[in-house]
C-alpha cells in the first residue's frame, strides 16, 4: 500500500518511501505534563495514532517515539517566561515530579480512554539529559553556538538553511527582527540550548553540564531523544502546526549542525488546530475542555474521538456541543448497525472473529475497503474513510458478513472499537473500559519490571482518580470499582 503525505518541508505532496524497505521511524511531540491534557492537544495525539495505525496495517512494522516534557518548556516557545512545570508545581504546592506523575498518568489514562495506541517508545526528558549534553557538545564542536549571560545559545546565522520548514528566510528574520527580550541574544530567533543563570532562580530540576549547572532548553530533548532511539535520520515527525516556526524550525537546526547529515527527518506532518468559538485553545491559562468534561457531560471518549475522524488533520476543526452530540448519535448509529449486521449471520460472524481477519471476497465488501484504502494513502483522508465505512454498512449491497469483516479491517486504522461492539452481551463502554484496564494494568506491570515506580504508581493513581483501585495478588493485579 503506498501512502502520499503532504510534507511540510517543501509544502508539497510526496510518495511516502521510508528510508529503510518496510520500517517506519515516527517521533510524535508529546505533552508538557503540566496540567490536563485539552481536547486540542488530544486531537494531535489522535492524528498520530491514525498514522501509526494506517501505516501498520498497511504491513510496515512502525517504531513510535513519544517524548514527556517534563522540563525545560517556558511559557514562551522562544525562551520567553518560566518554565511550565515550576510555575505549576508551585501554584499547586507539589514538587515539580509529583506534578510530572501525575499529569503523565492522566494523559495516558485519556488515551487510554480514546483508544489512542501507546508509543512503542515513551522518553521522558528528564531522563535523557546526558543524552541532550552530548549532543549539545556536538553543535558546540562544530562551531554553532556562543555563550553569553551564563547560556549557551544556537546561533542561527550559522545554520544557512534555517527557517526551511516554515518558510522563514534568514535574510528577513535578521532584517525584520522584532527585539528580543533577552538581551544576550545576537539574534532574537538564536535560541537557548542549556540555561543556567538566566531563569536558575526557582528551577527545582538542576544538573551538571559543561556549561555549568543549570538545565537544558526545551527543543534539545525531541532532537536528542528521537536520534536515540530511531537513528541519525529518521522518516516522519510529527506535532500541531504551531510548532512549525520555532519549535520543529530549532530542532532541525540543531539536529543537522550536531550530525551534519540533511535531512534529518524526511517528512514532517502537522495537524491544523481544533477551536474552540475561533480562538485557539491554551492549556496555560487554564481555561479550556478535558476528556473528563465532555465525559462529565454525558459523552463516551470514543464519541470525540469519531468526532475528531470527521475532519481532515490538515483542516482547522471547529468544537461545538452540538458538532459532539452529533457525533455521538452517528456513532451509535454505526454500532446498532454493527450489531444488526451481526444478528443477521451469528454463526459466521463468530467464526470470523475467531479466525482473526477475513478473506474478503471479490465484490461490494471488497470495493468499499479499497476505496477506504485508497483515502487513507491519500495523506489520511480519515472523512473519506469514514464515507466508505458508512457506505459499507448502509448501502446492504455486501453480505452481512463480508460487510462485518471487512469494517472490522477498516476499524484496525481508525480505532472506533467495533469488534468490541460484538465480542460480548455487555454494553460496549464497559467492554472497552475493561480493555482499557487490563491495558493499564499490563503498562503498571511492565514499568515495574523495569523499576520506573514512578510510572507504575502514576498508573494507579490515574485509575483511583477514576474510582478504580488495583490490588496486586499472588494470582497478578486485579481491579474493582470503589
Ligand atoms: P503541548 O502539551 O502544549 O506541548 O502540546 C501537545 C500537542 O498538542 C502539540 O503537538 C501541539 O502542537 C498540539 N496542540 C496544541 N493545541 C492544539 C489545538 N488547539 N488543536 C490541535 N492540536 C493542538
Ligand atoms: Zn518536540
């Protein structure tokens, strides 16, 4: 299956041919665990695991890499303002790791709620400074930075290409220049590699470096945590359109002054903004929508997540109440039809099932899931996907049992649960809570084997915010409602 993507490093559609036949490296910006997630944060992290999905079901074996920022993010991308976890961790009177844990435990419970599929690989920043010194040393040792006031900063006029992605010309961004407030900059876009005077005062997270003590900028940690573990290069990245200019702009400055290889990430995919009444959502003033409010409200996670489906990554999503429950009633739709395709031809459908995947055999099934296809490789065209499914499942042109297996196929790229619908007389949220569960529980299992406590017990305490306790036996973990 041969994927086209729009790539945001020469704004043009592009055959998708990943560096090495049949593998896929992705590294997906992940959140600055600070506060909850929003609703539009959550739209990114979707998009992702909609590529993850397609990718892997189109036969390439995919390795996703998450970063947790869980230091060195100011308020102001571009070295502006305090860092996002001290001002949290002191507003709520916590340390700034508890505040860490905790919000990384309710990510990963709301994507765990979404069916959002977990990373192959999930860094965290604070782990890795040895790892970002290293390669800081390396820009260093090829001649792009300068020290001043006590930082190490990356001095852009010595990268010519910089600005590439967002279309930025070096020329204009030194004659332009809008002043910059730290005056230790030559340029206003040269940007902090390591701090350590400039903002030390209420940093709580401190290390040693060659600099001097202090802590790492926050572009560094996606450069140097992404090389680790895909490579020097690597063939998609990923994150909302707002990092375009300063963000994914100073990590491919960075990355390709540290290795000299161009270029570091082949294609670049960014996912238009969800908004809210036109404006744009921030998660730093506190006022925006959770999973848990529209939850709260009366929706399931996969109803949003449906919703989200309905819009093209590249087109601006508008939010409304009435666009959710509109979700909410097509997706209830979708799963009675589910359910009466089923009651219509139980024996096989259960046969189906229990085979895995079916042949779909030439015929109506078989066009519908092409063509669903076929809106996939076109840059992940999720609503013309979707118009294939309902189609399938409206027109009653194929056998119920084609039709069932072949939007069971479908369903493995957009993640709507819908073999769940079937697999049990239970009603579908319980079912997919279960999942969901047992998921967790596995994930705590793991990270303990591996001696991240920390994670395992943000797993927990997730679940307890939740109403759910764990209680490990002798016979494993198992879980109840409180
Ligand atoms: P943050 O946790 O603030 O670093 O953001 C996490 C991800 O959400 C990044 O990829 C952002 O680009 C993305 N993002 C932030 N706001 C929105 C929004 N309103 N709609 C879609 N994506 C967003
Ligand atoms: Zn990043």
């Amino acid at each position: 299956m041969a994927f086209t993507f729009f790539n945001t490093l020469g704004r043009r559609r592009q055959p998708f041919e990943p560096l090495r036949a049949g593998k896929v490296g992705f590294y997906g910006c992940g959140p600055t665990v600070y506060n909850y997630a929003h609703i539009g944060n959550l739209r990114a992290y979707v998009f992702h695991d909609i590529l993850v999905r397609s990718l892997r079901r189109a036969g390439y074996e995919v390795t996703h890499v998450m970063n947790i920022t869980d230091v060195g993010h100011l308020s102001g991308d571009n070295d502006e303002g305090g860092d996002k976890m001290v001002k949290s961790a002191e507003e709520r009177g916590k340390s700034v790791l508890e505040i860490a844990d905790f919000y990384t435990g309710a990510f990963f419970n709301d994507t765990g709620r979404m069916n959002i599929t977990r990373p192959t690989v999930v860094c965290k920043a604070t782990e890795h400074i040895p790892e970002m010194i290293a390669l800081i040393e390396r820009i260093e040792k090829n001649g792009f930075t300068y020290f001043a006031g006590g930082n190490l900063y990356f001095d852009i006029t010595k990268f010519p290409s910089y600005g590439e992605l967002a279309l930025l010309r070096i020329e204009d961004l030194k004659a332009g220049a809008r002043t910059a407030l730290d005056k230790n900059k030559r340029n206003p876009h040269d940007f902090v590699l390591w701090f350590t005077k400039s903002k030390f005062e209420n940093q709580a997270l401190i290390w040693e470096s060659p600099w001097g003590r202090g802590y790492p900028g926050w572009h560094i940690e996606c450069s140097a945590m992404s090389m680790k573990y895909l490579g020097e290069q690597f063939d998609i990245h990923s994150g909302g359109i707002d990092h375009i200019p300063i963000h994914h702009t100073n990590e491919i400055a960075q990355s390709e002054a540290a290795t000299g290889k161009k270029p570091w990430v082949g294609c670049w995919l960014h996912n238009e903004f969800l908004v809210l009444d036109r404006d744009k959502m921030s998660k730093s003033t506190g006022d925006f929508l959770t999973l848990q409010s529209l939850v709260d409200a009366g929706c399931d996670p996969l109803d949003y997540r449906y919703f989200l489906l309905g819009g093209h990554y590249r087109s601006q999503l508008q939010f409304s109440w009435d666009s959710l429950s509109g979700a909410r009633n097509a997706r209830k739709s979708l799963t009675d039809r589910i359910r009466s395709l089923a009651d219509k031809a139980p024996p096989a459908v259960l046969e189906y099932l229990s085979r895995g995947r079916a042949e779909i055999a030439a015929g109506p099934a078989l066009e519908r899931l092409e063509a669903f296809n076929r809106a996939l490789q076109d840059d992940l065209s999720t609503p013309r996907a979707m118009a294939e499914l309902w189609g399938l499942l409206r027109d009653g042109e194929a056998e119920p049992v084609e039709a069932l297996a072949a939007a069971f196929d479908m369903d493995r790229a957009l993640g709507l649960g819908l073999e769940a619908v079937l697999r049990e007389d239970k009603p579908a949220d319980d079912e997919a809570l279960a999942r969901e569960i047992e998921g967790l529980i596995a994930e705590r299992a793991a990270a303990k084997k591996a001696k991240d406590f920390a994670l395992a017990d943000s797993i927990r305490q997730g679940l307890k915010e939740r109403g759910i306790a764990l209680e490990d036996g002798p016979g494993g973990t198992v879980w109840r409602r409180f």
